[in-house]
C-alpha cells in the first residue's frame, strides 16, 4: 500500500537535494510506494518561493523522465535558519495541514553535521517529533570520534536509535547488496574466504572528477574522512563479516561490528596519500590558501580476528583519477609447491566485484595453454550483471528511502558502527600526519601513484 508522507529536507537547495534525494522522491512517486498528496518540503536560507523553488528543481532534472516524474511532485519552500532558535514553529502549520494531510514525517539532515544538535532541538522545541517520525543524517557524521559521540549524546536527546538512519548511499549500491548472497550462498567461494587462502583485499572507489564546488567541505574533510570513514569501511565490513544468524537487522549489524572491532591501521609505511596536481590552482581561484588535505588514499589495516590475521585490507579512493570504478578485488595467494614451479606463467587467483559503473564479478584462474606441456595462461570467467539483468540506473538513494518508509534499518549505520569506524579513521589520520603528501597529474592511473 502506499504511503503518504512528508519529506522536510534541511539542506533543501543543496546539490545532494537537486540530484539524488528529490528525484528518488519523484520515482518513488511515480512507483506509487508514495501517494500523490506526499509532499516534500525543502528549508533552506536562499530567497525562494514555492514556484521558484519547484523551478529550480526541476532544472536539476539530469533527463527529460526525471523531468517528468519530478513535475508531479508536490514540493514547499520553506525559507529559514533552521539553526535559529524557534526557526521551525512556523513549518508545524505547513506539516499540520488538515484532514488528508501525511502523517507519516521523514527529516531529512542534508547539512554539514555541525548543524544537527540545533535542527534536532528545534524540532522538538516546535513539537514537530512524533513517536513515528523518522530522522535521516546524511555523512559525514562528525569530524572524528570524540565530536562523533557529542552529535550522538545530542541527537539522542530526542530521537530515540530506532528513529535515526545514518546513511550510506554505497550500502544501497547492487553489488554491494549483493555481497552476503555471493558469500553465503555458494559454498565453494565460502570456503575460501579466509587467510588460509587470501593474500589481500582492496576495496576501491576511485573518481575521475576533482573536489568540484566542494572545496570548503572536502578541504577540511579530504579522501579518509570523505569516503574511507563510511563508505569504504562498511563495504570492507560486508565483504569480511561471518554469516550472521539471520537476515535481522539487528545480526547483520553485530557481524559487521565483530569486523570493525578488530581491524587496525597497519604502519605508515604502507599507506599512500596524494594530491591531484591542480587541486592548487582550484584552491587559489576560490581565493582559498593551498593546502596538505589528501585527494588520494590507500590505507591498509589489519584485523584481529583469526581468519583474517595476516591478510592486507587495503582501501583506496582517490579524486582525478583517468577513470571512475569501484570495485573489491580478492587476490589469493599464489602456489608455490614443486608442482607449481614445475610450470611457467603461473599467476594468482584474483576475483574482482564490481560496485559501479558494472555490476560484473571475474574470476581469474590458470588454465594450460593449447598445444603446450607446461605453459599456463591466466584466463576468467566473466559474470555481466547488465547482460543478466539489464542496465541498472539507480545510485542507491530510492532503495534506502524506500527502506526508511518500511522502517528496515539494516542498510543504515548504527552507533556503534559509527563509533567504530571513527576510531579507526582517527588512526590513519594520525598516521597520515607521518607520511609525506605525493602530488599526482590531474588524470593518473592510481598505480601511477603507488
Ligand atoms: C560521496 C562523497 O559520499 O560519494 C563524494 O562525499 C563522492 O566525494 C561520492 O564523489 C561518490 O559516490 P558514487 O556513488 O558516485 O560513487
């Protein structure tokens, strides 16, 4: 059945609004998850009307559909502070419309994080929480542990855990999803899922783009706190986690929790930080001073935990790189008994998952090459996931809405992830303070880089 519900944005006219949150609203629209008398209401300082405000997301639209389907939406403006005290007496009227109205209530924190103490005491000073009202924080969520635990302390002053969804748009991604059912369900990769056969694992989210309009967040953010902090951690948790009791959020998050509890930062030797080369003049055209923030990052950890002691967990994302791909690729360790030696051109096993822009899983193995004696040559077997199951256009943003109208929170981060994940990121920092910053050409290969 669907449902009718209103969606405040805080952050109503930022590009996170405009490209992915207003038209997944759209598409849930038109999927009819929603009813047409939801509503999306956008806060925002900027000097908007409810027409201008729909115009301008509209033109946001990045197709004629989207366009389409956004058209359709019942959208408000509402101009504020929303730090302000008292800022959100006024939106009561515009929630408490009247017979027919939504009940169901979304807020949705598209801000920077140091917003989210004075949004959340507003809206309970404006009487706007109610028992079945959800809040939604977008990362990054603090700055490192300790402010991590302090946004904690207050947000909990009044929602309680089970209305908070911490996002993570890479938990949406179909590979990613997908990541439990290849594990658990096909015992013979199952089985070799452990140190006993593994060397390492790099989960890696490079991006052809540069900082972009950014430039304020990401330079006191950088690549670590940017996507290792969130993204990258949770995937690497996916991947390395034990088969959890059951598909309850509840034993999905303590699998993953197991793995974040045990991983550490290896020494500074092993991790590489960069910076594309005209991040400077961006920097300078924005009138802002150069800085030593990373754009590139690959960190190595280790874990406690017996079945991965001993295997590299890399990950890596980087800024202007020659192409945007992320993936996880598994590299098991080679053979090196007399019958392996025996032979030429042996390489190791590698499987490689796609998280976008394909869904594709490779996996590649030594064959004999034809007509030779001992002559071996690596080939693979090649899943297409858009040849099986058709192009997928989604980022991810539809489906974790979708999730938080059901009120489903295993894609969603809980605290003590949250908690955990800082922690070890306030360790790489600490050690990127001890690694010297490497400048690489705008369009690199990252193992250029390396
Ligand atoms: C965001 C980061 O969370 O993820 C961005 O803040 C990054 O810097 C983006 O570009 C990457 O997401 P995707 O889905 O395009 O890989």
């Amino acid at each position: 059945m669907s449902q009718k519900v209103t969606f405040v944005i805080f952050g109503g006219t930022g590009d996170l609004t405009k490209r992915k949150l207003v038209p997944a609203f759209a598409s849930l629209l038109h999927d009819k998850v929603l009813c047409d008398e939801s509503l999306i209401i956008g806060i925002a300082r900027g000097d908007f009307t409810n027409e201008t405000y729909r115009d301008l997301l509209i033109k946001a639209a990045r197709n004629e559909d989207e366009r389409k389907l956004i058209e359709k939406v019942n959208i408000q403006f509402y101009r504020k502070d929303s730090t302000q005290p008292g800022a959100l007496h006024d939106l009561k009227s515009m929630i408490e419309c009247g017979e027919g109205c939504p009940h169901n209530r979304i807020f949705y924190l598209a801000t920077g994080y140091n917003l989210f103490p004075a949004i959340t005491k507003n809206l309970h000073e404006a009487d706007l929480i109610q028992k079945s009202s959800k809040i939604v924080f977008e990362k990054p969520f603090g700055k490192d542990l300790h402010s991590a635990e302090a946004l904690e302390a207050a947000i909990h002053q009044h929602f309680t855990e089970d209305m908070i969804y911490r996002i993570d748009h890479y938990l949406g991604k179909e590979t990613v999803q997908n990541l439990n059912v290849l594990k658990f369900t096909n015992p013979f990769l199952e089985s070799l899922l452990s140190n006993k056969h593994i060397k390492s694992v790099e989960v890696i989210a490079d991006e052809d783009l540069g900082v972009g309009s950014r430039l304020g967040y990401y330079t006191s953010a950088g690549a670590v706190k940017d996507m290792i902090q969130s993204h990258l951690l949770q995937v690497l948790a996916l991947f390395l986690m034990d088969k959890p009791e059951s598909l309850d959020p509840k034993h999905i998050h303590d699998a993953k929790v197991s793995v974040l509890k045990s991983l550490q930062a290896a020494s500074s030797e092993k991790h590489i930080f960069g910076q594309y080369e005209s991040l400077s003049s961006e920097l300078k055209m924005a009138g802002m001073e150069s800085c030593s923030i990373e754009t590139f990052a690959r960190v190595v950890c280790h874990s406690a935990l017996q079945k991965w002691s001993g295997v590299d967990l890399v990950m890596q994302t980087g800024k202007m790189l020659d192409k945007k791909y992320g993936k996880i690729v598994v590299h098991f360790k080679k053979i090196g008994d007399d019958f392996a030696h025996s032979l030429h051109g042996i390489q190791e096993n590698k499987m490689v998952i796609d998280i976008h822009p394909t869904e594709n899983i490779q996996l590649f193995f030594n064959t004999r090459k034809r007509f030779s004696k001992d002559e071996i040559e690596q080939v693979k077997f090649d899943f297409c996931g858009d040849c099986v199951f058709g192009p997928n256009t989604t980022d991810g943003y539809k489906r974790l809405i979708s999730d938080i109208l059901k009120g489903d929170h295993t894609l969603f981060t809980r605290e003590d992830e949250l908690k955990e994940s800082w922690r070890i990121v306030d360790d790489i920092e600490n050690i990127r303070d001890q690694v010297k910053l490497v400048t690489y050409k705008d369009g690199s290969n990252p193992d250029v880089i390396r």
